[in-house]
C-alpha cells in the first residue's frame, strides 16, 4: 500500500508506453501543457486548497516523487482510458470519480499516514501541488 | 410471587416441575413463559431487587488472558440480571453466522436461523421493541426524511444491517408484578445456588442446594431444571458439582467452560464522507438518542467466504471537529483507561497530544472530500468482530473462595491469529468497499500495542457467549439442540453459554428467543 519510489517509475515506464498510442494526451504530457493540465485537474477537484495540501503532504513524504513531469504523464496514462482530451470539466470530473473507482476496485491504493486512497487521487493532488508551487 | 429467601417463613415445596436458576433475561423470559402453564415454578436468584456490594461480590474472578471488565463490574447478580446494565442493542443473527464454515473450525449451529422465527418474534415483545423486521431499506423509509437513508453498498463488499434499540428494558423492573401475581411461579430471591446434586450415575438432577449469604440452607427439587445464570456462572455452577461426576456435570468431555467469545471491539481510525450525503442513519449517537434503530455496516456474506473471515461490523460516531486529533484520540484513550479503573501508563505522551494541533493529513483529507465546507464532518470507526471458537479461550474455577467457601471464576479470554486477520482485513475491505462506492475515504489506524500484538485498549461487548456451546455431538457441546445437558436427562442451559458462535452482533434478543424456546419445550409433557 504505501507509495514506492517503484511503483512510480513502474507507472512512468507504464506511462510512456500508453502514450504511443495516445498522442493528443501525450501532447497534452508535455512540458509547455503541463501547467494546463493541473489547471483542468484542479478544477474538477471539489476544493483546490485541500487538494494542494493533500499533494504537499505527500510529496513532503515521498520528497523524491517530485517530478511534475513524471507525475504529469502518469496522469494522462491513468486518464487516457477514462476521457477524451477535450473532456469538459464536468466530463473530467466524471472521468477521475470512474478511475478512482476502478483503482479501489481492483485494491489499486496506496496509504498516505493511514488514509486509503486511490493512487490517481495522490498522483494528481501531488502535481497540482507542485504546479502550483512552481508557478 | 416474589419471595426473600432470608426470611425464616421462606420455604420451598417439596418438588416443582421446573426449577430455574437465574433471574435474568433467559431466566424471567422462562418464568413468564410458564406462567398459567399449569406447572410449578420456582426460579432461585442470588441477588435481591437492587444491587448489594455483598451479593456483587460473589462475582468477583480472576482474569489471565486478554485483558477484560473486572468480572464483578461485567455481569449484574440481582432480579434481572446483566439488563440492570443492558445498552438495549437488539438484532437477530444473520444466515452465515449460523452456517457451517469450512473456515471456521467448531463453528456451525445444529439448528437453522429459521427455525428462530417465532421465537425472535416474541423476544421482540419481550424486550419492547416493538418489531422483529430487520430489512434496512424499509426501516429507512420508514422516516420519510432524506436524511435517513441506506447507504448504495452493493457491489462494494460490504452491506447495511439495523439494529433497532430496546428502551432499554430492565427485565426485574419491567417484569416484576407480572412475577409477583403469578400463582404458579415462586421467585426466591437471595438464593445461592450451592452445589447442583445429581443421581449416583450422574445422568439425572434431583436437587439443588441454596443457602443465603444470612446463613439460610435449603433443597430445592424439581422435574426438571434451567440453569440461566450467564455466560461466566453457567460453567462455574457445572463445574463447581463435582461431588459425584468428579469433572463436574456435563463436562465427561472437557468441554463445560471452554469457547469462551466476546466481541472485541477495536476503534480501526476515521471515516470522512465525500461530498453532501447524510450518514445520520449510521451515526450511532444519533441513531441511539434520536431514531430508536441504527445502521451499521458489514462484510457481506460473498467477502467473507472469499477472504475466509469472520463476521465484522463497523459502528460509525459523529466526531466533531478536532476530535480525530492526536490530543482528542489521547483524551479519549486517557478517559477509557479512567474508566476501567487503570491510570494510564503513558500520561505524560497523552498530554503532550493533548495540547498538540489538530493533524494536518487528515485536514487536508477532508477537505478535499468535502469541498469548501467549513465545518468537516469525520466519524469515528469502531469495529467489532466475531470471535473464532477456540478452545482454549475459557473458563475456569479459581483457587480463590467467595463468601460460601465455593471456588471463584477465572476467565482466560484468548484470541487467535484468525481473529486478528478478520479484523485486518475487515478494515481494508471497509476502507476499499467505501471507496469503490466514492462514498469517502478511511484512515486505518490500528493500534498493536497491547496483550499478543492486539490494542492497547481493545473493547469488548460486555457478553460471555459459548462455554456451554449447543452441538448435536457430546463431544464438540455441552447441550443438545434443546438445550438438555449431555448426558443429563432434565437438566437444560439457557442464556448465550449454548451459543455455538458469536456472530457479530449483540446477544440478548437471541437469548430471549431461545428462553421463549426452551419455555415451549418445556411445557411438552415428558415422555
């Protein structure tokens, strides 16, 4: 359960290979984008603020998680399969709440100090964390 | 008719045709049950119509294993026995608690749940509930309020169950002008039972000797008898009647004490909900105070074949604000200690927790969930499990004498290493089960700092179940599907002793059914 250095650069091996057959999401993985993305992430989240500090705690954690590129593309990886790149926030919305559904549902979790939750929801309030701290 | 066994005018007859030993909720359940029934009653309570420190003391044991409720303080010994005390938590067994289990060695009932309808029926009148209709839905809709709602779990490993909250009824209070108008049952109050004496063969009572803690001794025979004394006495008076089956009666294969279950209860951390949706139905402390019924939640019957476990419930409490701090769970954890008489080893830890901030995970947490919410909503997750029947868990006399010169109860309560991976995967299959249905997130927070890498501060469920455990084999039980000791024609037990498994549950409404049970086969004639 606890999120490993491992499972990270699993998923960002993972990653790279979904991406090649979803070059719009990979464009969106991009440099330049990635501050857009978290924007939309952020948006879709219920409360941006909560979200940040959820993604500060466990990057102060996992201090060598702190990629936003790496979490960037891991993100649109988890995301490809869930929503179009050009999903509405709502739709997006939609999206994240199905993925995490499915993560709990396969006992994909990960433990953040003893919370439970779905790997995307830590991998998408830590980019949103550090995008916000980078910006 | 109630009647103060210390008098000198208090004198049997010279024969009844049932004698019950006990007046708690089996014992008056019984005793109501035959009353106009055209038999002779007479019921023998150790205790008078209010606690007296005196009497109290006779219950007082030894404990050895887990550590538990001083055993004067879990069970109440006057006219009404442990409902003096009783929180009123009603709900029958569910199906796979009765069943057989491959994974649950000795467990299994040689009866059916079904067979308990009628019964559960009348234990609901019995204890004022007023209902014996457990299906959730229906109970929510019942309230017509948005606010009381069953949670969607379907597909998530887990289920709701109600349990509906007796007022509660203290049984001796409720019941005592029916008892005293009763012509044909005698209430002995201040009776002791001594010893139980069996023929020379051991297979049949013929009489029991009472005295009074005033210095009174008497016989008292009977067609039949009830033992009904609870979980701990029942298998201390059995083994106490070592005069001519030197092991005690019914105990010819070392079984009488042993399979002692409680419901350990352990607080697992924090639920907090996502978004708007009410879970006042499930908050026990407005369930208990405001609604009269409650919901829980529970691995569903599917998770626990496939994971191998025990049953498991959780009770959700509202928490407020802070109290999910280090500083609140430290005063909650220094305020148990108190109030089991203990002072806690760690004070100093506690307070400096207690004057610590609120953790800044679990703000974070929550409001994430719930949006920009000022107030967060949090609630306290307490888990309570179904023991494993284990042998080795049991009941035992002590070297140590009461007032009357009797060997004390020692109590070993042992859990084993299935009862511990119930509760751990329990709690995931709640923390995963709540996620998969996006109602919120859990943080799992289990201690293992107490007795053999159990908390600390592990709960129980104030019930003594299963040291005179029901089996159709002499060899696996003490008494038969009637309850009929093994071996002894007309001796019986009632109350939760003859319960093979625990369940997840609360007892008392099942031992008011299988009382209302005992009472019908009773008043069969005897062939």
């Amino acid at each position: 359960m606890p999120l490993l250095r491992r499972h990270f650069l699993s998923l960002v091996g993972l990653s790279i290979t979904a991406l090649a057959s979803h070059p719009v999401w990979g464009a969106l993985a991009g440099k330049p984008a990635i501050p857009a993305l978290a924007r939309r992430l952020q948006d879709a989240l219920p409360n941006a603020a909560s979200a940040r500090a959820l993604g500060n705690a466990c990057l102060a954690r996992h201090p060598e998680e702190a990629d936003a590129a790496a979490l960037a593309r891991q993100v649109t990886a988890l995301l490809a399969p869930y929503a179009r790149p050009a999903a509405s926030g709502r739709e997006l919305a939609d999206a994240l709440s199905r993925l995490r559904v499915s993560e709990f549902q396969r006992g994909d979790v990960v433990d953040l100090d003893g919370w439970v939750l779905a790997r995307s929801e830590v991998t998408v309030c830590a980019l949103v964390a550090m995008v916000k701290a980078d910006s | 008719m109630l009647i103060d066994a210390r008098q000198d005018s208090a004198t049997p007859k010279k024969s009844y045709d049932v004698c019950i030993i006990g007046a708690g909720a089996a014992g008056i359940t019984m005793a109501l049950e035959l009353v106009d029934s055209g038999m002779s009653v007479c019921v023998l309570e150790s205790g008078g119509t209010e606690f007296e420190d005196e009497t109290s003391d006779l219950s007082v044991g030894g404990i050895t294993g887990q550590p538990y409720a001083d055993l004067d303080v879990v069970r109440l010994r006057y006219l009404g026995g442990s409902t003096n005390h009783w929180g009123g938590w009603c709900r029958p067994f569910r199906d796979i608690e009765f069943e057989k289990r491959d994974w649950v060695p000795y467990g299994g009932w040689p009866i059916t749940l079904e067979s308990l309808d009628p019964y559960y029926r009348a234990a609901a009148e019995y204890c004022e509930i007023g209902t014996a209709d457990y299906d959730v839905g229906a109970a929510a809709a019942a309230f017509k309020n948005p606010r009381i709602a069953e949670l969607p779990l379907s597909g998530s490993g887990l289920m709701s169950t109600i349990y509906r909250f007796s007022p509660p009824t203290r049984f001796g209070e409720v019941y005592r002008a029916r008892l005293e108008k009763a012509k044909n049952v005698e209430v002995f109050l201040h009776a002791n039972v001594l010893n139980m004496e069996v023929s020379h063969d051991a297979n049949r009572m013929e009489s029991v000797r009472v005295g009074t803690l005033s210095g009174a001794r008497f016989m008292v025979a009977a067609r039949r008898f009830v033992l009904a004394t609870g979980g701990l006495e029942n298998a201390r008076l059995l083994l106490l009647s070592r005069n001519v089956a030197a092991r005690g009666i019914g105990n010819q294969h070392d079984l009488v004490g042993r399979y002692f279950m409680e419901h350990p209860g352990i607080d697992i951390g924090v639920f907090a909900p996502s978004g708007d949706r009410s879970f006042d139905f499930y908050n026990t402390r407005i369930g208990y105070h405001d609604l009269g019924l409650c919901a829980c939640v529970e691995v569903d019957a599917d998770t626990q074949r496939r994971k191998q476990i025990q049953s498991a419930r959780v009770q959700l409490t509202g928490l407020s604000e802070g109290e999910n701090s280090a500083g609140a769970r430290s005063l909650k954890s220094v305020r148990d200690q108190l109030r089991r008489g203990r002072w806690p080893d760690d004070f100093g830890t506690h307070l400096g927790n207690m004057l610590s901030d609120i953790d800044d995970v679990a703000k974070a947490v929550y409001g994430y969930l719930q949006g920009d919410k000022s107030a967060a909503r949090l609630f306290g997750v307490t888990l309570s499990i179904e023991q494993e029947p284990n042998p080795d868990s049991r009941v035992m006399l002590s070297d140590k004498k009461d007032a009357f010169g009797l060997n004390r109860v020692d109590l070993d309560w042992r859990l084993t290493a299935n009862d511990y991976r119930t509760v751990t995967e329990a709690a995931k299959t709640m923390a995963t089960g709540l996620g998969i249905k996006d109602l919120g997130r859990m943080r799992l927070d289990i201690d293992r700092k107490g007795k053999e890498g159990w908390p600390e501060h592990l709960g129980w469920g104030w019930h003594q179940i299963g040291t005179t455990r029901m089996s159709d084999d002499p060899k696996m039980g003490v008494v038969d599907r009637d309850c009929r000791v093994h071996g002894v024609a007309n001796l019986y037990v009632a109350g939760s002793s003859v319960f093979p498994t625990s369940g997840a549950g609360v007892p008392t409404l099942t031992i008011v059914a299988l009382a209302v049970r005992l009472a019908e086969h009773l008043r069969r004639p005897i062939p």
